[in-house]
C-alpha cells in the first residue's frame, strides 16, 4: 500500500505533467503580486487544462468551475507541505457554498489543497429558506477534489459540509469536519436529482489517501446520508470516523452503504456517566457535574454513551440556549436511551432561528425522553416549514415542555411511534397540526396538554390535534383553547381521531375553537368513548364529522356539555365508501347552548388556562362518570390536585367536568423563592371570593398581605440562614394548605460580589409597570460614572431576572461618559423583543470588565 506521502508526489507530478503539457498557470495572490487577486476571477480566465494556483491567504468569496476542467490548487502541490492546506482558505462568508461544480465537469476539473469553510450552501431557487451542500455543492459533475479540509460549513437542508447529486466525483484525502445541516447528512449526503433523466450519483473514495469524516451535525445521520433511491452502493473507505458500530445518529443504513474506517475520533471522549451542560459552560470541560459544565447541547449528546439497561440523563442548567448567544446547533440529535432533563419550563429555554424551526430530531431511537424546557422563535418564518420537535419510530416521553411563538406549514409536535406526554404547551403557533401522533401497533398517553391560539399557516392548517393509527390512545386533562381550522374546499375540524382501535377522551375542555366542519372528526374505523368534557362557545357547524371511508367507527358519548346534548350534532364527509359511525349518547348530557361561560368558569382571560377553573356550581361540580370501564383516571388533575373530590361535599367522591377538579380552597401553587433578596412568589386561581393570604415563615404566622400581586418580601432576614417560607389563600369562608419553600437568604450586594464605590445607581418608577412602555419607557434608571472612569468609553447597564439569566444589555454611549449624571430607559422587553414577566429584576452598572454597582428594581402586573 502507498503511504501517503507517495500517494502525494504521484497527484503533484500528475498536476505538473497536465500544465506544462496542456495548459497554463494563473497565480493568484491577496497583496496583488500575482495575476489575479481573486479565484473566481482566474477560473473566469481559464481555459480547459489550465491550472489556478493560489498563494496563501483567507479568500473571502464562493467559487463556481463553470463547467471548466482545470485546477484550482493551493501552493501545496508544489512541495505537498500540509502548512498550504491549513493557510489557504477560501471562505464563503455565509453567502452560499463555497465551491459549485453544477455545468458537467469531468474527473479532470480538480480542487485541492484548501480549507473550505463558512459556506452556507447552494439556494437553488432563490428564497434562502433551503439550502445544500454547505461547503461544497456538485450537481450533474464529476470533479475530482484531493487533500482538502471542509469545515464549519452549514446548511438549511442536507448536506452541510459536502452534497453531491446525480454525479460520480472522486475524493483522496478530503477531510470533513465540524460542518452542520439541519435537515441530513451533517457531513456529507450522496444522492439524485428528481426526475426520470436524473442518473444515480457513484462517489469513488480512494483506498489509499484515505479521507475521513468525524464530528458533523444534523438532526439526525450527522456524517453521512446516502437515501433509499440510490440503489449503486457506495464503498466508503475512511481513515478516521467519529464512531465504531455508528447507527442512524451518524449515517444512513440502507443497503446502499458500505463504511470501512480505520480510527474513530470520538473513542476518547465519550462518558458513560450523566452529563451536565449551562449556558455559560465550556465544551472542554468533562461536563460530570455542575462545577464542570459543558456548553453546548449536542456536544454533550455526542460524548454521552446510550445504555439501554441505564438509561442516562443530559442535565440543563437555566438560562437560554441560542445559536446566536452561545454557539448551539438545532435541531439537537437525540441518542437513544438518553434524556435531555431541563430546570422547568419556566427556567430553561431554547430559542430558535425562525428561518430553522426544528429543535429535536429523533430517528429509531428506541426511547427518548424530553423533559422540563420552553421552546420559542425568534425571526422571520421560513417558506419550508419544519417540525419544531419530531420522532420517528421510536418512544418518545414528553414532560413539561412549552412551545411557543412558532410559525410553520409544518407540524408543531410530530410523533410517529409510541407517545407519553405530560404537561405539554403549544401556545400562540401557526401551523399544519400542532400535535400530530400515532403509528401502527403505538400507543398514544396525554395528560394535561394545552393547545391554546393556534392557527393555521400559508392558508392552510390549525388542526391542534390528530391521533390517528394507533392501537389505543388517551387524552385527560387537556384544553384546546382559541384554535382555528378552515379550508377553501374541505370541512375541517379542531380534533381529528382517526384509525385508532381504542380512543379514551376523558375531562377535557373544548372551547372558543372554530372551524368549518366540526370540533371532532371521527374515521377509519375507530372507536371513540368520550366523557366528563366540556365543549363549549365554539364556532363549527357540529359536533361530530363522521368519515365513511375505511371500516365502521363506534363513537361513545355521555357526561359531557357539548352542541345538541342528548342529541350531538353531527354531518358526514362525501365519500364513495360505506362505512358506518354508530353512535351511542349516555346519560349526563348538556346542550352547550343552554349553559353560559360565566355560569361554570372563574373567567378573565379566555385564553389563561386558569379561566376555566370551575365556579362552585351544579352544572360541572360532581357531574361525571367515575366508573369506566378498562379505564384508570390519572391520579391528579391538571392543577395538582386529587383528581376524584367531593366537590359538593355530599360524602360522595365523584369526578368533575373539564380537566380542574374543584377546590373549595385553592391552594397557591408554584411557589418560589428569590434568594438575594428574600421575596417569595407564586400562583393562584382567580378567584373572586380571594381575599386575601397569609404568610409564614419557618412553620410560624407571620402576616395576612392583602395585596394581590402574587409576591411578598421578608424584611431583616440574616445572610445565610435557610428559611422557610409559606404562604396559604385566604377565602371569605375559610383558607387553602400552606405550600412551603426552602431558601438560603443569600444578597448580592456585599463586598464579595460587588465592588464597592460611592455612585448613584437607581430606576423610577419603581414598583414599574408594563403599561407605562406604551412611551417606549417602563422605567428610567438613573446612574453616576467615577471621576476616574470618565475615559473608558465602554460600559453597560446588565438587566438579570432572579435565576441569573440574561434579560437585557443596554450599551452606555459616549455622552454618558462626559454627565454627572446620566439616564437610560428600558421598554421592560428582553433581548428578543418580548415582554418581561412581572418579579424582581437585578441591574448592574458594568464599566468594562467592572461590575460598579447593583440595584434591583420589581416588575408588577
């Protein structure tokens, strides 16, 4: 076998012999000394045999062969020094792919001796929202590219660092790294063009100047793609690979494969431990625990090693993961047996790039589990809708997950396999469907779901929620709040239960949705068993649409308030086949015409989930089926709560309507405690018969507050003692529980931590509120730059919420350098543009590197 350094003075000589035989050399160089000082400009120059030759440098443009057979060559081919390869860059700036073959170059057009980097991929029809091949794009071409590093290339769509369709290239010696797709083949796809004339691509990968392909990203086969419809299989012959054994998280496992690596990069740094990641962590720490956390999500799904008998736990630190803000890729990969545990939904959030949509891929992953975070958008939506979280046959468990702010033709959640999910929003997106779920011989669990303001996108969708192809599916607990579902030529519905063998839909609550055809749409032989919900002020022409294709359904309905009570109303969809809908009504029905909001609902806000918190009433309270058959209700209620109460305190335990069981006392809930300044903060149910609440502290009364903005500060408390704080509703005719939480009263503001010098720092109003940003002010902040200081040029005022995550930076401008006394407002919005939630918020004057001094200031309703 030839070493490589032989393999490199066979290609040198080759290069050589073709230009003195056959063409002539074109220099280029950046400080102008050459022929050119740019490589698109001497390819435009060229004829066929001729050779580019590039002096080192970084060549900020996106090449194109256009159709040309030459060589394009960095200086390494003189004397195969591999320092050329690493100096000669060209970078494509994010303006596309950095080199296009795509006008039928043959094996002779040759690349070599480059890093090819910062390409965005080739956007073939102009709209920017689907892009391939992020460094290097080859379409109907066969070009030969030799000892090549491509990396830290992206694209929209597949293929980040290198795709090649309908083409038969030659790779010797290419390395591919480090490059990212959000849809396949993070390092490399091989596939065809559509249509009936395109050929098959047949890569030809030199067995002797190996390449290799190692620490790519995608959503899922990060290294390499290779479809179905490419039946030539492709012998891929690699030096170095990032896995031994790889499945689908790094390559496609069609027959159409053959892998054959001789080192595997990653080896060293996997863990078989839980792993740890924060937004401001370093992705080369060990990422074992929180002192040591890594930084970047897909890092840690990298290192971590899947165990099926241990399942593994990636861990969240609060704070929010960007792109833009600390370096993260979506979508996130997920490995098998793995599960990516936030801090709460409240604490922990992804925000993505609108223009990239999805955030969690799952491809035959067998389990996987998501679990505590908030996912929202931010830019412009995307002409390509993407699936925001998808799987695809495998389980999935999805627990106290928000989605929010999305726009998509696409779906919201798309399962195909088995699903449970638990305390899941989708709240305020467009889209196809919200959640779509089900596959064949699946099982489908949701409890306590909330699709509230979804619509449709592109004019068409704002289905919220299909279940479909299942073998049994539950839903509990769960509102489906202000959707809206319209088609210019088909009835639509809010709620589609399709070819499921055994479909539970147990106190769930259907209200101010709309649609053209019904709220539910039953077919394809399923059998429904409806109870104990309430479908209430929608705005569809029925209740039921009953399918006919497929084989018969049988629908079960009783305890419920819904249009037409005893007598459902329902329409049939057009279609040739005869399958019948057999529907049987029980008892405890209540036409939803002669039943009023205000009547069994708190009311405020129609789309706060807390609105619809039964009153005391006769209509809902103790009003539905305990006892269904081969069916077990959840142990609590979408509050917490037990779910079967006696709520009308006959001695008699019977569950309610809706998916609130009632409380006669609701008791506050999400209680949660500021440590640097000992203000405690939580939750209640509006209720109109709250009065007031009491406040404990270390098991003791200490007052009634009679204030209703959710929030109560300790006075005089000593630094670093644990204490703990309770807080209990006070009704008109008697008091909730006390919920408790425990703290360390920790305050910033000590020497320690903040540097001691005598300046102003405070903000009016304060208390402040939103209403007043209609001004473009919420609140003023008012400061004093040091004598010494005047001349830094180079300062902030940094706004932290009280779980240390980032909220705004409000730059200081020159003129502040040069007042005795400056001001600056704030809007009360975050770094994104979004309207901040009301709580103690911490601010800090920052001169360079220098924290000066530190305020805080209270956000109200």
């Amino acid at each position: 076998m030839k070493s490589k350094k032989s393999r490199i003075i066979f290609v040198h000589i080759f290069f050589l012999l073709s230009t003195l035989l056959s063409g002539i050399t074109h220099t280029v160089n950046l400080d102008g000394s050459a022929d050119f000082t740019s490589i698109q400009a001497a390819i435009e120059m060229s004829d066929i045999g001729d050779t580019v030759l590039v002096s080192p440098g970084r060549y900020y443009e996106n090449i194109n062969f256009l159709g040309k057979d030459i060589t394009v060559t960095s200086r390494y081919m003189e004397n195969y020094d591999e320092s050329f390869i690493n100096n000669t860059i060209i970078d494509g700036n994010q303006n596309g792919s950095v080199v296009v073959f795509e006008n039928h170059e043959t094996n002779e057009a040759i690349l070599s001796g480059f890093t090819i980097t910062n390409g965005s991929g080739y956007d073939y029809d102009g709209d920017d929202d689907f892009t391939f091949g992020g460094g290097i794009y080859i379409s109907w071409a066969s070009p030969t590219l030799v000892d090549l590093v491509i990396e830290n290339n992206s694209c929209k769509g597949t293929g980040g660092g290198i795709l090649i369709s309908s083409s038969s290239a030659s790779l010797s010696g290419v390395t591919i790294r480090n490059n990212f797709s959000n849809g396949v083949g993070g390092g490399l796809e091989i596939t065809k063009m559509v249509g009936t004339s395109a050929f098959e691509s047949e890569v030809n990968f030199d067995p002797v100047n190996r390449c290799s392909i190692y620490n790519n990203y995608a959503g899922f086969q990060n290294d390499i793609s290779i479809p179905s419809l490419i039946q030539t299989t492709q012998f891929i012959y690699l030096d170095k690979f990032t896995i031994e054994n790889p499945g689908l998280d790094y390559i496609s496992l069609e027959q159409n494969l053959v892998l054959e690596a001789e080192h595997f990069w990653l080896e060293s740094y996997q863990e078989e431990a839980d792993l740890y990641v924060a937004p401001d962590g370093d992705d080369s720490n060990s990422g074992l625990d929180w002192d040591a956390p890594l930084k970047t999500i897909n890092w840690a799904m990298q290192k971590i090693v899947s165990d099926s008998l241990n399942h593994r736990n990636i861990y969240l630190a609060p704070g929010v993961y960007s792109t833009e803000l600390n370096d993260q890729f979506f979508p996130i990969n997920m490995k098998a047996y793995v599960n990516l545990v936030g801090s709460g939904s409240d604490n922990t959030e992804f925000v993505i790039n609108q223009t990239r949509a999805q955030c969690i891929y799952a491809w035959e992953d067998k389990i996987i589990r998501l679990k505590g975070v908030k996912i929202r958008s931010v830019g412009e939506p995307s002409q390509y809708g993407n699936y925001v979280i998808y799987t695809n046959l495998c389980d999935a468990i999805i627990e106290d997950v928000i989605i929010q702010d999305f726009i998509s033709d696409s779906d919201m959640i798309n399962i195909y396999g088995s699903l449970l999910a638990k305390d899941v929003q989708v709240v305020n997106c467009r889209g196809f469907i919200a959640i779509d779920s089900g596959y064949v011989n699946t099982t489908l669990s949701l409890d306590n779901i909330k699709v509230i303001g979804f619509r449709g996108y592109g004019g068409v969708g704002g289905l919220a929620l299909k279940l479909s192809s299942n073998d049994y599916c539950q839903v509990t607990n769960s509102m489906i709040i202000d959707t809206y579902n319209f088609d210019n030529m088909w009835p639509m519905s809010n709620i589609n239960m399709l070819n499921t063998d055994r479909l539970e839909f147990h106190n769930n609550i259907v209200a101010n949705n709309a649609s053209n055809g019904s709220l539910i749409r039953i077919g394809d032989g399923t059998t429904a068993n409806i109870s104990n919900s309430i479908f209430i002020n929608n705005s569809n022409p029925s209740m039921f649409l009953f399918s006919r294709e497929g084989e018969d359904n049988y629908v079960n309905i009783s305890n419920c308030i819904c249009p037409g009570g005893e007598n459902p109303t329902y329409a049939w969809v057009a279609h040739p086949d005869n399958a019948d809908t057999f529907l049987t009504v029980g008892e405890g029905m209540i036409d939803a015409a002669t039943v009023s909001m205000d009547s069994i609902f708190v009311g405020g806000d129609e789309n706060d989930p807390l609105s619809y918190y039964p009153r005391y009433n006769e209509i809902t309270i103790d009003r539905g089926n305990s006892n269904i058959e081969d069916f077990t209700f959840p142990e609590f209620d979408a509050l917490g709560n037990e779910r079967i109460w006696d709520g009308d305190e006959d001695g008699e335990a019977v569950v309610d309507l809706g998916c609130y069981e009632y409380q006669p006392y609701p008791t506050p809930f999400n209680l949660e405690a500021d440590e640097s300044t000992g203000t405690i903060f939580w939750e209640t149910i509006p209720q109109q018969e709250l009065e007031s609440f009491g406040i404990y502290l270390d098991d003791e009364y200490y007052c009634t507050y009679h204030q209703y903005d959710n929030h109560f500060c300790f006075p005089n408390l000593n630094e670093g003692v644990i204490y703990t704080a309770g807080v209990t509703a006070q009704y008109a005719n008697g008091e909730s529980e006390i919920v408790e939480t425990t703290f360390t009263y920790l305050p910033l503001d000590t020497e320690d931590d903040i540097e001691s010098v005598p300046v102003l720092l405070k903000n009016y109003p304060n208390p402040f509120s939103l209403s007043n940003s209609r001004t473009g002010v919420a609140t003023t902040i008012e400061f004093t730059i040091p004598q010494g200081m005047h001349s830094e040029r180079n300062g902030e005022i940094a706004i932290y919420n009280i779980r240390g995550q980032v909220v705004r930076k409000l730059n200081l401008k020159p003129e502040h350098f040069n007042e005795i006394r400056s001001r600056i407002n704030w809007d009360g919005r975050d770094m994104f543009g979004y309207n901040t939630a009301s709580g103690v918020y911490l601010y800090y004057l920052k001169i360079g590197d220098r924290i000066i001094k530190s305020n805080k200031m209270l956000l109200i309703k």
